[in-house]
C-alpha cells in the first residue's frame, strides 16, 4: 500500500548516544517488522554520510548491500559529503554520482551537512545531482552548529534560488525547517519544532506553485505535524499537489513510527481525500519519480 521515500537502517550495532544509550538506527530485520505490519512494501535508504548527525559516517557501499541483501524492500539512495574530494567547489562529484547511479542508485540524500545552501560546495553537488538525473533529498536548519542540515533563512530565500539554479533537480524537502514553512512563521522557535495552529500564508505553497521541481517529502513528525495541525488545509494541500507528495516515515531509532499512514488513510476512508490522491501520495508518485 505505501512506499516509504524516507528510511535510515544499518547493518550492525554501533556506538550507542552518549547520552541515552540507544542505538541510532534500526536494523533492516527491525525494519521489515514494522513494515509488514503498516503495509509499507518497499522504502528508500537514504545513507548517513555526514559528520553532523551521525557518530561514525555510513558508505553508499552498506546501502547497496542491504538492498541486495532484502530484494524489493530496501531502494538505495547515494550520499556524498559537499566536502569530500579536497574541500572544493570544483570536486568532481558528477562523476561520482554517476558511478553510484550505474550500482542502482536512485537519488541522492539525506543531505545534512551544515553548511549554507548556496555554499559553492553544496551548490556543487546539486548540479551534480542534477548532471546525473537523480533527486535529491535534502534536511535544513535555522542555523550553523549544534545540530545538522543546510541553513537557510526564514522564508527559505536560499532554497528558492537553488530550485532556480537547478531547474531541472527534483528537491524533495524535508525536515523541521522545511515545513515549519507551510504556514507564516511566528517566532524563531517554530523554525526549530512543530508548531500546532492554522496553516495560513506559508512560504512552501507558494514555492511549490512557482516551482515544479520542489517536492514535499511527508515523512517523520515535521512532514506528519505539517499536515495534521490544520486538517482543512491539509486536504486542499493534498489534492494541489498530489503529484508531488511523497509519504515516508524516517524511522531512526527503534520505535518512531510517525502517525501518517494511520492520518491518511483516515482521510481517504471519510471520503476527504480522493482515491487518485492518496495512491499517488502513498507509492505512485514514487514508483514514478524512482523508475521504480
């Protein structure tokens, strides 16, 4: 019933968090388990490359042999750090994603480095991204150190002039920044978590009708609260833009599952949501844009 365009696994135990013990990631057997039991038939992998967010980097390699090793349930995205190979905006990082593509990968993320989004680096590998035909998953933040994701402001200014410079790169958007931005932002904190409340003049509509390769990835409590805080509006936002929504949950940690299978099937069963709309959401779109 769904595909999931947003999952983390990896294959053995690492250092647990500091601070709570917990191991960062499921296993793909975990995984599989929670699957069967929402009717997520197949989910993307997106590798955790980047220094910010993760204890120890995770290779494009252990993607690849997950999904060999699980045929038809595990999709294998790339990942490449915007300052790997010398730190440079001149790192041949088409080339690179070209190789991994040719493994069969089909996109490239989650992008969490914390650098500014029009940083010439990170520009660099979204025209990289763009050279090879692949999408492109990306996380934000409101800004540089103490957590993870590129920065950009309020309004998303910065995102903005990338779907410019790269009209041809599917963006598929993600995170508390993003879509804090679906509504008009009232202080510095909604930019941080999940601000409850009516959706009214966001910055994300108006960048989606004015920019057809911006994509809205659903997944974890920022995509799920994104919709579930104003059901009204959520329904028009899911009938405009049926085409380019993507469900995904972003299961880290054992035990994460967001609610938004259980959201949009309630929609689609009190008749809120059109049958077209709800498939496309829930895999169409992502067979579609993954060749799947």
């Amino acid at each position: 019933m769904f595909i999931d365009i947003h999952g983390h696994t990896r294959q053995k135990p690492m250092c647990p968090y500091p601070s709570n013990g917990i191991q960062p990631f499921t296993f793909p057997e975990e995984l599989i388990k929670v699957y069967d039991a929402t009717g997520i038939e197949a989910a993307v992998m997106l590798p955790c490359c980047n220094v910010e967010n993760v204890i120890e980097p995770q290779s494009n390699e252990e993607i690849l042999d997950i999904a060999a090793a699980y045929p038809g349930r595990f999709i294998p995205f790339c990942n490449i750090d915007p300052r790997a190979l010398f730190n440079s905006p001149y790192s041949p990082l088409k080339e690179i994603l070209a190789y991994y593509k040719s493994r069969g990968c089909k996109g490239v993320g989650e992008v969490c480095a914390n650098l500014p989004i029009l940083d010439p680096r990170v520009q660099n590998l979204f025209s990289a991204a763009e050279a090879n035909e692949m999408p492109l998953t990306f996380h934000l933040h409101p800004k540089a150190g103490g957590s993870y994701g590129l920065i950009d402001e309020r309004g998303l200014p910065g995102l903005e002039e990338s779907l410019k410079r790269h009209p041809n790169l599917k963006f598929f958007g993600h995170s508390q920044t993003f879509w804090c931005e679906i509504s008009e932002i009232r202080d510095w904190n909604d930019r941080f978590g999940y601000p409850k409340g009516p959706v009214k003049n966001g910055a994300i509509t108006r960048l989606m009708r004015q920019y057809p390769n911006l994509y809205g990835d659903l997944s974890a409590g920022s995509g799920c609260n994104a919709l579930t805080r104003d059901e009204e509006h959520a329904v028009s936002f899911l009938e405009e833009f049926q085409d380019r929504l993507l469900f995904g949950t972003d299961i880290c940690a054992a035990g994460t599952m967001p609610k938004l299978n259980e959201f949009l099937l309630r929609l689609r069963a009190e008749e809120k949501l059109s049958e077209g709309a709800f498939q496309k959401i829930a895999r169409e779109n992502a067979v579609r844009l993954l060749g799947l």
